[in-house]
C-alpha cells in the first residue's frame, strides 16, 4: 500500500502569478507547490507576496488549531466529549483559505474544517459544544455566514451552490468555500453541486480536501482518473491540484480562485493534496488499513514542519514555541471547561422527536441522565 500512496513526482513549472490555473493543467496531473518538505523556495518567482508578520500570523493559526485538535482528541479520550474528527495535517489547506475570506463571505464546512471555522470567528467553545451534543454549539454567536458543521457527506456542496446562486442573484459581493473529503467526491451531490455550480457560475470556491483515505477506503479505489481536480473538467470549471501541505502554494491558488471567482467569472475547483495523520475520527483506527511506513514517509511532508523550516531559515521566527504552546493550552482548555460546564435540558435532544417516545430513546435518556450525574460527581 505504500508503494500506491506515496506522493508522485509531479512536473514543477513556473507560472504567472496570475495565470496558476491556467499552466497547472489538471489534465496532465501538474501539481503547484512552491516550498519543499525543507522549506526550501523551489522557485523565487513562485512565492506569493506576503510579508513576515502575515506568515508568522498564519504559523500562529496553523498551531493553534494543531494544539487544540490534539487537545480535543485527549478529551475525547477522557470520556468528556464524544465522537471528534481530527485536523491534524491539514492545517495548511484550511488557514491559508482563513487569510481571504471575509465576515460577509460563506463558509459550508463539512465535519473537519476546524481551523477555517476558527478563521471565521467560530468559538472553540462552541465547537467543542456541539461534539458534547449540546445544540448551542452550532449558534455561532460572533461568526457571521458559517453554516453548521455537515455530517451527511457532501450534502454541504449543494447547499454551497445554492448560496452561490442567491449572491450572482442579488448581486452581492460575497463568495462561498465549500469543503469536501475525497471520498466525498464519489456522492452524486457533489457532481450535482459543481454541474450546477458551472452551468450558473456562481461565485463558489470549492476544495477537496485529499487525505488519501475516505476512512479506510484509499482514494485509488475511489476514482480512476489521473486524479480529483480533473473532474472539474467535465463542469466547464477551472480546477487545480495543489500541494495541501505547502501554505504557499494554498494561498496562491486560493488567491486566484477567490479574485476569480469574486469578479464574476464563476465557480473553482480545488484539489488540495494532504495527508490525514490521525484517525478519521476518534472512532476509527487507521493502524488496520495504513502502515506506519506509509504514515512516516508522509511525515516529512507535514505543513507545521515545512513552514517552521522556512521562517528559520528566513529569520523571521523570534518566538518561544514552548511558550506559545502552553499560552495555548490555557486558552483552549479554558475554552473546554467553559463548554463542559455549560447546561442544557434535556428534553431538547430527546422530546420533539416524536409524539411519544419511543422505549430505545427512553433507554438513550435514562443512559444520559446516568453519564450527566457521572460528569457532575467528577467535578
């Protein structure tokens, strides 16, 4: 299985910074990515025009949401929060996406868009409420058209699109970022999405997240073609394929794709090459279908690492990790204990589903009571 998943040597091409999408032809399997696994510049003139403070800024965002997705992965260990899908590794894609989008623009996650919600102005709080199953955790108090996190795969694309719709409409200056898994990709709502998505053209980035595995499904198992940004061939979109670990590579395509897609011109297809390095959720155990081997050579790859790398050899890094670190510890578990302390009845998980409950849900109910009375002699 390693020898199928290691990442190709793609052909590395130079490019006009305004014409990305146009020279990395998805047809012939190109992949832009501008720094190494060294954070070596691969090419000078690839490099996006971003000064220190935006990239320590992004840096920042990128481990703090690592810090607070294994933070999340031990509560959830604890038996203090339920079923979590981890980000870690996938940071890159998600921060770079955080440094456009606007208040007014809209955001359709799926369930492991952690570090854009964040992006958005999203609570950790409120994240963490909704994995305890308490219903506030999707009111989103401070962050403005952030649609609630997506379980039912691919569901989010469409509604993405209909969104993009009503602002060609009303002819706002807004657009939609839409995410989506690999596995996603094999749900009709996601070629229904961008078939009309490119038949309306409307102002909609959408991404697909590439961690290899829909599960324990490895993406070559889930399509034939040469790879996922290509399909955006057959909806009369622009696509690309992007090394998902590389921030700089990310934020460029989201540069273009966001000018693009905000002048008019309609909807992008974005193919953000990664690895998922957890479980795809806390559920889950990747050692029964992936190999340490496959998940060390994927190591060198890590998006953390390389842009660490390249502020050093920059200088442009002066900070104390470990002190950041425990600084971020104290904000998020403050955070979590704000969420864990926060109540909420009952009757709003299990009474207005049906007119009489029926005697499973009264077993989930007097379950739940025993679990809530369990949390309380803990404290």
């Amino acid at each position: 299985m390693l020898n199928t998943l290691k990442q190709p040597k793609e052909k590395i091409i130079k490019y006009n910074p305004e014409m990305i999408f146009e020279n990395f032809d998805p047809r012939e399997d190109k992949i832009l990515r501008i720094i190494d696994n060294d954070g070596n510049v691969l090419d000078k003139e690839l490099m996006p025009d971003l000064d220190d403070e935006t990239i320590i800024k992004a840096y920042k965002s990128m481990f703090f949401a690592r810090t607070a997705d294994e933070m999340a992965v031990s509560y959830q260990r604890q038996g203090r929060m339920y079923t979590y899908p981890p980000i870690n590794g996938q940071e890159a894609i998600q921060v770079a996406a955080g440094l456009l989008i606007r208040e007014n623009d809209w955001l359709a996650p799926a369930f492991r868009e952690l570090a854009i919600m964040l992006a958005k102005k999203v609570t950790l709080k409120e994240i963490f409420l909704y994995y305890m199953g308490n219903e506030q955790g999707s009111k989103f108090e401070f962050a403005n058209h952030v649609l609630p996190i997506c379980v039912p795969i691919g569901s989010q694309l469409l509604h993405a699109t209909g969104i993009g719709y009503s602002i060609k409409y009303q002819k706002k200056d807004e657009v939609v970022f839409g995410f989506i898994g690999d596995g996603g990709t094999s749900e009709g709502d996601f070629s229904e999405a961008l078939n009309f998505a490119g038949v309306w053209q409307v102002p909609v980035i959408f991404t697909i997240q590439n961690n290899q595995y829909a599960i324990s499904v490895p993406v070559q198992k889930q399509t034939k073609s040469v790879n996922l940004a290509v399909k955006s061939i057959a909806f009369g979109l622009p696509g690309i394929k992007v090394d998902g670990n590389d921030f700089f590579a990310m934020y460029s395509a989201y540069k273009e794709a966001y000018d693009y897609a905000r002048a008019g011109n309609g909807a992008v297809l974005i193919e953000a090459l990664t690895y998922r390095k957890g479980a795809h959720t806390t559920s889950d155990d990747p050692s029964k279908y992936r190999t340490k081997e496959e998940e060390m050579e994927w190591d060198k790859t890590d998006p953390l690492k390389r842009l660490k790398k390249y502020m050093d050899k920059n200088e442009i890094w002066k900070e104390n990790e470990e002190e950041l670190i425990e600084k971020y510890k104290l904000e998020i578990d403050k955070q979590f204990s704000e969420a864990e302390t926060a109540t909420y009845p009952l009757s709003d998980i299990f009474d207005y589903m049906y007119t009489e409950m029926p005697e499973i849900l009264k077993k989930q109910k007097a379950d739940f009571e025993l679990f809530q009375t369990w949390k309380e002699n803990r404290k």
